[in-house]
C-alpha cells in the first residue's frame, strides 16, 4: 500500500464519525500524491500523518441566560490546527450545525489557505452550535461574554487569533474582545475583524468577497490569454459584462457582489438558508445591505421591496444561467446536479467563496467539462489575508489606508494566483487549480515542519 492510502485508511479509521473532515482530507490527499511520491522526506517525516492531526482541540461548556431567565448550555470548540508557519489563525462559527467534523474540516483548510497567502499564520478555527437567529442583543453579548470567558486562556496574539465567519461579525467580535481585555488586562491584536475604532483593518470587512473577485478576474484572464483568439470572447474583459449569481447574503457575499457590480458585471441571485432572489436587472445591493446588515432580516425582503426581482422558497440559484457561479454561503451547498445544470447553462466559471461549498463530484464535474474552478483555499484567502495584515497594523500600533490595505489584497490574491497556476502546471494539469493550491499551500507548510523537527 502507498504511504498515502496507509495514512488515509488509518485516518479513516479514527475519525469515521467526521463526513466533512474526511472529505477535505481526501481532496488534499488525492491532488497532493506528485509531491509526497516524488520524495521520501514526507514519509520519513510522518508529515501526512502530523499534518492531519490537530495540535491541540479544545472543547468546553458556554453557559449563558436567555431572556426568559432560563440557563442554557451550548459547546464551544478551538482547534489549534498547525502553527508551523505562523500563530493558529481562523474564524469563529455560529451556527446550530456546528460539531468537531465541520470545526476540524475548517481548521484543516485553513492550513494550507493561510500558506498560500504567503504570509505568517497559521491553521486553526473554532465556534459553537449556539444558533445566533432570532436572539436579542442581550442574548448574543452574554454568549461571546461566556464563549470568551474560557477561550481566553487559549489565545494570545502571538499564540491563536480567532476572527469572524458563519454568525459571527463585527458586533460578536466587538463583545468578544470586550471580554478578553477585561479578562487579561492587554489591549493587544487577539481577534481580527474588530472595529476600526479599536483596532480594526480599513477593508477586512470587504477582503473575503473582494478578494474573492480578483482571483476569479485573473483566472478569466489568464485563461483568456492562453486561449488566443479561439475561445476568448467570454473570458475576456475579466468580470466586465458577464452575468454573475452568488449564493448567501453575508459578509462574503454582499461584498463579492459589490465587486462583481463595480467591476461591470451584473449580480442576478442571492440566498439564504430560507429562499433565494433573481433579480434581472442586477441585485440592488442597499436594499440588501439594508436587510442584512441593519435590519438582520431575510433576503425574501428583497422581492417585498425591489419589484423586478421573484423569490422561491425551492431550488438553488445555480439554476439560473449565468457565465460565472459564485457560492458564498456554506458546506456543500453546490452539488452534481448544480454542477450539471451550470454545465449544461454554459457556466464559464466558479470561484468558492464558502468553505467546501462543491461536492466532491461537483469539482469533478466542473473539471471534466473544462470549466474554471477556483477553489476555495485560493478563493476565499482574501479575508484571512487582511486578518494577518491586521495584525502587522496592531504590532506597529498604525493604521492603514483602505487604498493601502486593498493594493495590497490585490497583489496578494495575483500571488495566489500564481502560485497556484505553477503548481498545477508543474505537478497536474495547467487549469487544475485545486491541485495546484493543495500542492503550493501543502510544500511550504510541510518544509517548516521538517525545518522544526518533531
Ligand atoms: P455570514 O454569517 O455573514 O453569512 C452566511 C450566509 O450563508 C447567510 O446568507 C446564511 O443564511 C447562509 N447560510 C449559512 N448556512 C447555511 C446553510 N446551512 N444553508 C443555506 N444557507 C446558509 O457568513 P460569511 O459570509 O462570513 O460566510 C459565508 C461562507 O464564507 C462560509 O462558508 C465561511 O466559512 C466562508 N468564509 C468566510 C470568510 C469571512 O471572512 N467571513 C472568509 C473565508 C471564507 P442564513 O442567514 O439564513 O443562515
Ligand atoms: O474561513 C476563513 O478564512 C475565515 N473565516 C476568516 C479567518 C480569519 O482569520 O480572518
């Protein structure tokens, strides 16, 4: 047996009650086989076998009161992945269906998402099945107030440093900061994604969903040039012109449609877990700002408001024909039969904002039929990026331009990109860009680990 199947069986074997972290085992796995094969260092290093096991997880009991004046129980997790090239770094999720599967899924992509943004941070991510609809404001400060209460003693800016993601925005990390420097006494960049009054970045908020829309322009144009004149004409001009449909209303999405919008393309879906919105003339994003934002509403608001959109309450968005699909809300939201009938309505191309947010055999599928699939390591890097670029702002005590901090994003998704594309065309195919971020996020996180010895 290879030492990859021997070290897959056997991860398998300990984890077979976690569908979602052997699924993102198994996509790293199956692409990473050129590189671990070429050599035996990674064997004789246990590097597979290290690399899938977190460092440390940490589970405990958040104990918070409700209105009513009843005392409820929720779990929390931190999964201190891998901290080879930097402090653990990830978001927090709230969201009822969080358990150790999902928790562990993230903080093992995270690893390799935060290598190839090329700078230093590490693998971690953590949250609670704490289910944020619906709950007052009283509510939610108790929660992070208990959340933070333990989870402080587990980080540090230069130890772990949680920020946002499914249910958790600027407000939870404002409360969850709060707690933190009441608790420690140091006023120091522990979480990111906080306020720009007490040490926020000037486009963190933006970065998931801008960043988001830059890789997929240079993937559109980077295909558009090595196509020549043959196949160019949809791919060229980037996002300008085409017809672009998104999936959520959160953070990443609202600002991937910002972007797409700006950029000359036209946004014609959004969702969330109850329905979705088409709208033909392209979503108005102040009435979903309005929404989402202030109102915490539901994006079947929309149809009430803007009369050119419908709303469904069945069905995906990904049935709507369109040039570039962008899934911005969740696991596994964009299955085979999504895949087909994108496939089949000529999509051009898919970039994954959410985490895992394809099917095993929807990137499959999309691979097959030659469609340009960036994947979410690479796509959705653009957040944790101006997170760890938060951070150097708190260390030299400054603040940052939002100009500053969006050049820099920039350059940073062109050298994802990059990375990316020499990956694949070294070790898979030139377009396989699944393999080529596995590959380049797994070879630097792999040779600090080897440089720092067991
Ligand atoms: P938000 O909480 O702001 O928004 C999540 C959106 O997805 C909402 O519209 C929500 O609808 C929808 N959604 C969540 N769960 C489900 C579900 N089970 N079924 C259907 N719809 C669902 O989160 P973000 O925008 O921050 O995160 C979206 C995705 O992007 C996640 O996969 C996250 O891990 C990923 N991501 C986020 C980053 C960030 O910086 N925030 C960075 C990189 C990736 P509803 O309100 O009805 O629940
Ligand atoms: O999935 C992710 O990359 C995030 N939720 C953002 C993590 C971060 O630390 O900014």
């Amino acid at each position: 047996m290879s030492y990859i199947q021997d070290v897959r069986q056997s991860i398998v074997a300990r984890n077979a009650d976690q569908p979602e972290f052997l699924q993102a085992v198994d996509e790293v796995l199956s692409t990473i086989k050129p590189v671990v094969e070429s050599d035996s260092v990674y064997k004789n290093n246990a590097i597979l076998e290290r690399i899938t096991e977190p460092d440390r997880q940490i589970m405990f009991r958040v104990p918070w009161t409700d209105d009513n004046g009843n005392m409820r129980v929720n779990r929390g997790y931190r999964i201190q992945f891998n901290n080879a090239i930097g402090p653990y770094k990830g978001g927090l999720r709230l969201h009822p269906s969080v358990n150790l599967s999902i928790i562990k899924f993230l903080g093992f992509e995270q690893i390799f998402k935060n290598s190839l943004t090329g700078l230093p941070i590490g693998g971690g991510k953590g949250g609670s099945d704490f289910d944020p609809k619906g709950k007052s404001e009283r509510e939610i400060r108790e929660f992070c107030q208990s959340f933070m209460t333990e989870l402080a003693r587990h980080i540090g800016a230069d130890t772990d440093v949680p920020a946002g993601d499914i249910g958790v925005g600027g407000r939870e990390i404002g409360y969850m900061y709060g707690q933190y420097k009441r608790i420690k006494n140091i006023y120091e960049g522990v979480l990111t994604g906080k306020g720009l009054t007490y040490g926020g970045s000037l486009a963190r908020t933006e970065a998931t969903g801008y960043g988001l829309v830059y890789i997929v322009k240079n993937m559109l144009e980077a295909a558009s040039a090595v196509n020549g004149n043959s196949v160019t004409i949809g791919l060229s001009n980037g996002i300008k012109g085409k017809t672009v449909t998104i999936s959520g209303s959160g953070n990443v999405a609202i600002y991937a449609a910002q972007k797409v919008t700006e950029l000359g393309g036209k946004v014609v879906t959004m969702s969330d877990s109850n329905g979705w919105v088409y709208d033909p003339n392209g979503i108005n994003l102040d009435v979903v700002k309005q929404i989402k934002e202030i109102k915490r509403g539901r994006i079947k608001e929309y149809a009430d408001i803007v009369k050119s959109a419908e709303y469904h309450d069945n069905g995906k968005v990904w049935q709507v024909k369109c040039d570039v699909a962008l899934p911005c809300a969740t696991q596994n939201e964009l299955d085979v039969n999504d895949a087909k009938t994108l496939i089949k309505n000529k999509v051009l191309a898919v970039g994954e904002g959410a985490n895992m947010p394809s099917t095993t055999e929807a990137i499959n599928a999309f691979q097959a039929a030659n469609v340009l699939f960036m994947p979410a390591k690479a796509a959705n890097a653009g957040g944790v990026a101006v997170s760890a670029l938060e951070m150097s702002q708190n260390s030299q005590r400054l603040a940052w331009t939002f100009d500053e901090v969006d050049n820099k994003l920039k350059g940073i998704m062109s050298g994802i990109f990059d990375k990316v594309s020499e990956a694949a065309k070294l070790y898979a195919t030139p377009t396989d860009y699944v393999a080529g971020a596995n590959i380049a996020g797994f070879l630097k996180v792999a040779q600090a680990m080897i440089a720092q010895g067991v």
